[in-house]
C-alpha cells in the first residue's frame, strides 16, 4: 500500500538534505510545463526550501495552448518565475544545420534547447536544476536524454503516475494541475496517445507485474530494455596505465 503521506515527507527531507550538501543557500530551478510532475515537484521544493529558493521557468516554443496552466502553477505556489520562449533559438538551430533533420531530431531539439535554458537561468541564480521525470516515463524512455531526462537532483524519478498524482492531491495542488492529460507541449498528441498504452496500465505492470493485453507487455517490454541506457551514466574508456 502506498503511503503518499511518508514518502511525501520523506521527499522533502531528502530535498533538504540534496541542497545541505550540494549547494547549501542555493535555488532550486524548476521547468514549469503545467503538468503535474513539474508541478508537483516545484511545490515539494517550495515546502523544503521556502517559496523564496525556488524559482520556475517557464519556456513555450512559440504559441503553448495550455500556458496558463504553468502560470496557474507559479501563482498558486507565488514563487518567482522567468518566460523564455525558445521559438527563435529552436529555428535558429534548424535554420544553421545544413540537412533537413529527421523529425526525431525536430522533436528532442526543443527538449534539449529547455535544459540548456534553465541551466544558463541556473547558473545566473546560484542554482541547481531539477529534474522533473517520473518512474513510469522512465521505465519506457518518454523522456529526452539531455533534455528533460537532465537535471541536478531528480526527486521523484522513483514515482510512477499515480503515485504523484496521490502526492500532486496531499499537497493541495488544483484538481486541474494534477488531473491534467499529460501532454509534451511538442508535438500536439497526449504522452498515453504516442506510447499505445495508458500510464494506468503502465503503472500496474511496473508496480503489480500485471498486465492483460499481452501485445501491450511486448511493448513495454520493448521500451523498457531499448531505453536502459538513458537511466545509465555515460560508458567511459578507461586505460590501463
């Protein structure tokens, strides 16, 4: 049985403890999306570091239908938070590369130019980045490595979806930020639409071992193993001298 109330506290104990030792005084930077997780993880921030060490950065690429939720977000937890569309560094990055990228690339490009984003307002702020993952993106690769799968400290990558949902909910968060479809903000189709399968099938196969479409088992499986490597530290040469 999960106990979103212990492991809830106990995240925040660890939040405190990650900047006692690994930048005591700094801010924690968070990338607002208006989902849940980024959500959820700036309030937990909030409650270990006080409103005033954290501080939100919000980046639509262009037009971002659902902005007023990252804004909702902000002024719900009333931290300080900086908008930084990134429009004109992502089409300056596809104008200057002299082939036509293959849309993968189109689609991490955007992902990639955020977290350089929020490391140079990071580093401007005496801060750390957060990583705003999620046990169940994790464990099939929907993340994009160097881009939103970065980060400094990483408070709840050991959560699946309903887990944070159960926290998003204990913390007091609106209904609307918890409950929202997640959606990259990218490519326009929700996360569940471009994976095939719901994160509440997801969650119980990771949680329970359980799954009734065996077609869907096949994929996760899939995911999961072609995806480890992002989870790993980066393979290094190491010489015999």
């Amino acid at each position: 049985m999960f106990n979103a109330e212990k492991v809830k506290n106990d995240c925040v104990e660890w939040i405190k403890s990650f900047f006692e030792q690994n930048g005591k005084d700094c801010n924690a930077v968070v990338g607002i999306s208006g989902g849940k997780d980024s959500s959820i993880v700036a309030a937990l921030c909030v409650e270990a570091l006080g409103k005033d060490r954290v501080i939100g950065v919000l980046m639509p690429c262009g037009e971002q239908h659902d902005i007023d939720m990252a804004q909702l977000l902000v002024d719900t937890l009333g931290i300080k938070h900086y908008i930084v569309n990134i429009k004109d560094a992502v089409d300056g990055v596809i104008k200057n590369i002299p082939f036509e990228l293959k849309p993968q690339s189109l689609t991490n490009l955007p992902a990639r130019i955020r977290m350089s984003t929020l490391y140079a307002v990071s580093q401007s702020n005496n801060g750390r980045v957060a990583n705003t993952c999620n046990l169940s993106e994790d464990w099939v690769g929907y993340s994009t490595r160097y881009g939103d799968a970065a980060g400094d400290f990483s408070p709840c990558s050991h959560l699946t979806v309903n887990e944070m949902k159960q926290i998003g909910r204990l913390i007091g968060l609106p209904d609307v930020l918890v409950d929202k479809v997640p959606i990259d903000g990218l490519c326009g189709k929700t996360d569940e639409d471009n994976l095939g399968f719901t994160y509440a099938e997801l969650d119980r196969y990771i949680r329970e071992g359980i799954i009734d479409d065996d077609e869907k088992k096949k994929k996760i499986d899939r995911m999961h193993k072609m995806n480890l490597f992002k989870l790993e530290m980066m393979p290094s040469f190491k010489p015999e001298i």
